[in-house]
C-alpha cells in the first residue's frame, strides 16, 4: 500500500501544479482517480492504517480543492466545445435544409 499511497501523492502533487490543462491532461486526471480508487479500496480492504500512512493520505486530501477545480475547468471546456459542436451543426443544417421546392425557375420566351 505504500507505493500506491506514493503514487498517488506524486501524481496529485504534478497535476495541482498544472497552470493549463492541456488536450491530454484528461487522462492523468482519470488515471488519478483510477489510482485514488485502488487506494480506497485497499484501505477498506486492510481496515487500520499506519500513522505515516494517516498522514500521505492527510497530504492528499489537501490537494483535493486544486484538483476539483481543475477537473471542473475541464468540464467546462468540453461543455463549451460541445455547446460550438452544436451550434455549428445547427447552422449546417439550415443551410443544408433542402426542401422539395427548390427554387426553379421556367424561361417563357415563346
């Protein structure tokens, strides 16, 4: 458990200290809360934990704030992505909305 407990304060420390996110930050954050999962789980697995084990979990849980607002300004991007996706499908689809009546047009010159 200890070298889980390590690795997950390492990546938690890298990622807080993320200015920007960039297009595969996404990842590390889910692998984060892939490696935070097998830690739960093997505290509840194990029951009791070490005084120094206490304490990298206390360390970890002090990043918590930083890395929510991270994820949640990721969130928002894809959203707002989304949100172009959409609109600019929308606007295809009004060009592109093609009728039965058509403009035609008849030439009388008789």
């Amino acid at each position: 458990m200890h070298e889980l407990l390590q690795a997950v304060l390492h990546e938690t420390e890298l990622l807080s200290r993320l200015e920007q996110t960039e297009d595969n930050d996404y990842e590390r954050f889910e692998r984060l809360v892939d490696l935070r999962q097998a830690l739960v789980d093997q505290i509840a697995e194990y029951g009791k934990l070490l005084p120094s084990q206490k304490q990298a979990v206390k360390a970890i849980m002090e990043y918590d704030s930083i890395i929510v607002r991270h994820m949640e300004r990721m969130k928002e991007e894809a959203q707002e992505g989304l949100l172009r996706i959409n609109n600019v499908k929308r606007q295809k689809a009004a060009y592109d909305n093609s009728s039965a009546y058509d403009a035609i047009m008849f030439d009388k010159r008789n």
